[in-house]
C-alpha cells in the first residue's frame, strides 16, 4: 500500500479505537466511582469481587469479535458476499451458545459464585446484586464485542468509535438517576452498565442499515471447522481477558487474608484505574488489527513492519506520559474514591498505583505483539504470551511475592510477569517472525525474465 496512505489510516483507526476503548473502560470506572461515592469501602469491595465475571463476558465477546473481524478482513478484499456472510453468521452462532451458557449461571447458580468469589457476610448481598445483573444481560455484552469488531473491520471506525462513547455516556448518565436519585444502589449500578451496550447496539445498526455493510446475518447450517477457525484466532484476546479475571479473583482472595475488605477496596482503586489505562494500549491493538490483517492479506511486509513500528513508537510514548501522571497524582486519584477519608485505604492505594504501574510499558508491548501475531495468522504464539501474562507467570509470582512482601509483593507481580513476557515475545519475534517480514532482495535479472 502507498506509504502516505498507511500513515494516514494508522492515525485515523489508532486514534479512534483509543478514544472508543478509552469510552469502554468508562463502564466500571464510572461505577467505581458512583458506588464509591454512594456504598463507601464495602460497594467497593464488593464491585471488585464481581469484576471477575465482566471480564470473562469480555473474554468470549472479544474471542469471537477479533476472531471472526480478523477472518473477515482477510477474506474481505479476495471473496464474494456470501463468504463475508458466512464469517459473520458462524461468529453469531458460536456466541450465542456462550450467551446460553451465561443466562443459566445467571439464572441458576448466581449465589453460587458470588461465594466463589470470596464474598463474605458484609459484601454477600451487595456483590451477588450486581453479579447476577451483569449475568442476565450477558447477550448484550457479548453481542456488542462482536459487531464492534466487525464494524470497526468493515471500514466504519468512526461509527464503532461513537458507539462506544454513547453508551459509556449512558451509563455515567443512567448512574446518575439510578444511585442517586432513585436510591437503587448496588442494583442501580449494574443495570446503568447493562442497559448501556444497547444503546451502543442501536448506533450501530446504522451501519447495517445504510446498507454499505460488507456482512450480515443469514440462516444456515453453523459451521464448525470456521467457528473453531474463528475461535483460534480471537483464542489470545479470550485468554487475556479471561486471564485478568482469574488475577482478580486470586488478587481479591490473597489480599483478603492480608488486609480484608479494605485491603480489597485499595485494590479495587488500582484495577480499576488499570482497566482505563489498557484501555489505550488496548485501542492502539484495535486500531492495527485490521490495517494488519488487511495488509497480510495483501502481503504487504513493508506495511507490516511499519504498522508494527509505529504502534510500538506510540507504545513508549505512551507510557512514559502516563506513569508520571499516575506517580504525581496518586494522591488525588486514591482520595477520589476515599469519600470515607480512610487513611488505611488512602495510602494502600497510593502504594498500588506506584508500584503495580512499573508494569504499562512492558504490558504495552505484550499487547500490541499478541494482536501482531494473531493478524499474521500466528495463534500459538499470541496465545503463548497471552497465557504468559495472564496465567503461568502472574499466579506462581503473586503466592511467592505475597508471602515473601505481603501487599508490596502483590502490586510488583504484574510488573514481573509483564516484563518476562515481554522478553518471551522480543525472543519469538527475532527467532520466528522478522525473518518472515523481511523482504528478500530482488533478483536482479527478475525483469530479464519477465
């Protein structure tokens, strides 16, 4: 592709998937802060333990959702309708059976994991209000991932972008009225999040309403070899996802042993501000993911080598800002959500923010490496990393860290599972990757042949 214009689509779709995932991550930080204000340490907590759960609804709406935009952009320049179709009616069908699967824990095993949770008799009530809400509304939460994705894929950014603002501005909104004025508390929260993909779903019907979509639903027979296609190219963002839940559950039960409900709520404040901030990493990997698999498909390794660089440039950039941000006003961050004025929870969540946020520049790098991989159609290795930085390295790390530091060593886990990760994909990328990307020089007698 034309450099200038690669520029060009590089600033347009990074920009605005940032300024999109950024409106996301609004969703719990603007909970955070309302039930903050009006449910004090013990809503905090219990958000925190329910938080698990969003992220595993995150994990499968974001399998199928990068999975199938990634097969559908691929296939987008080199097939007719009907294969388009069938890539978005195969993502439909395998997520509405996760939806099923949810709607019944919803329905029927609800109280059951908010004790698996490690909710105790304090938060219990709270907890299992917004669990089983967020529950009951998993379709929507799933069904949003997915048409965001495509949406995003089928050269509409600007429309996926707006549709995530406008439900993140319903939420804050819908907060508002339900916590404050309608008094509904923990029950209000949780339907102001559920209630908010459905306004981002009607913006986004626009698209297919225009008639300038590229896929649409049709009944068929489902197909399995693509569903399990799709399902191994979006498996890395599940695993991520799924991933950052497992984390909090343990995170949650360790600190609870070491520091209780409040110990819970300081690591609330810090998550949640986590959410926000890989918000951004996470809209630059948005952002690339179609460029990438746009220009694999062209086999383009130019582009992709500058698509990789320029992420990875924005990356550093990125975390330098934000880290002293976060150092300079950690303070004000913690008070925001210290409407008790604890000064346990103050300065535990002062002490998180340093220390956990060591990490963005490594997790960064982890990020954007993942979504490169999966665009060239390299599962295993965006799953190993995934898996590195999620599972393997950051469980083993937190019971020896938390034994060795109590809470100290929970805030420099992520730092160190984040940093060997980010080893473990610079070494994948030199042995397997570049050579692969590096165009070979021209034989000089190519024309001669012609």
């Amino acid at each position: 592709m034309y450099l200038p214009d690669l520029k060009q689509d590089f600033r347009k779709y990074v920009f605005l998937n940032m300024i999109g995932s950024f409106g996301i991550s609004l969703y719990i930080l603007a909970d955070t802060f309302f039930i903050a204000k009006g449910l004090g340490t013990e809503g905090l907590a219990a958000l925190n333990l329910a938080l698990p759960v969003f992220n595993f609804l995150n994990g499968f709406g974001l399998m199928f959702g990068i999975g199938g935009a990634t097969k559908f952009s691929i296939f987008y320049c080199h097939t007719d309708r009907i294969e388009t179709d069938r890539i978005f009616t195969n993502t439909i069908l395998g997520m509405l059976n996760i939806a099923l699967i949810f709607e019944i824990l919803g329905i029927f095993f609800s109280k059951q994991i908010t004790v698996l949770l490690g909710a105790d008799e304090h938060v219990f009530e709270l907890t299992h209000e917004y669990l089983r809400m967020i529950l009951l509304f998993s379709p929507a939460f799933l069904l949003n991932q997915v048409m965001i994705c495509f949406v995003r894929n089928d050269s509409a950014p600007k429309l996926a972008t707006a549709a995530m603002l406008v439900s993140s501005a319903v939420n804050v909104i819908l907060d508002c009225d339900f916590i404050f004025i309608r008094q509904m508390g923990m029950k209000g929260a949780a339907l102001a999040t559920c209630l908010s993909p459905l306004f981002s779903i009607a913006v986004m019907s626009l698209h297919i309403a225009s008639g300038w979509n590229a896929f649409q639903f049709r009944f068929q027979k489902p197909s399995f070899r693509m569903i399990r296609e799709i399902v191994s190219l979006g498996f890395s963002s599940f695993v991520t996802e799924l991933a950052a839940g497992i984390v909090m559950i343990v995170f949650n039960i360790l600190i609870l042993k070491l520091e209780g409900n409040t110990g819970v709520a300081a690591y609330g404040i810090v998550a949640n501000i986590a959410i926000v901030i890989v918000s951004l990493y996470t809209g630059i990997s948005y952002g690339i993911q179609p460029l990438m698999s746009r220009e694999h498909g062209a086999h383009d390794k130019k582009a992709l080598k500058y698509l990789l660089t320029e992420s990875l440039k924005l990356s550093g950039v990125l975390s330098v800002v934000i880290y002293i941000s976060v150092f300079f006003t950690s303070s004000g961050i913690a008070g925001i959500f210290n409407s008790e004025k604890n000064p346990e929870l103050q300065q535990m969540a002062e002490d998180g923010l340093w220390l956990y946020f060591t990490a963005i520049p490594f997790m960064g790098m982890n990020i954007i490496n993942t979504v490169f991989f999966t665009s060239l159609e390299k599962p295993k290795p965006a799953q190993l990393l995934s898996m590195l930085r999620g599972i393997i390295l950051v469980l083993p790390i937190a019971v020896i860290f938390s034994n060795l530091w109590d809470i100290t060593g929970i805030w420099l886990t992520v730092p160190a599972a984040e940093f060997l990760t980010c080893i473990t994909g610079i070494v994948i990328y030199l042995i397997k990757i570049r050579p692969e990307i590096i165009e070979k020089p021209k034989d000089p007698f190519e024309a001669y042949y012609d």
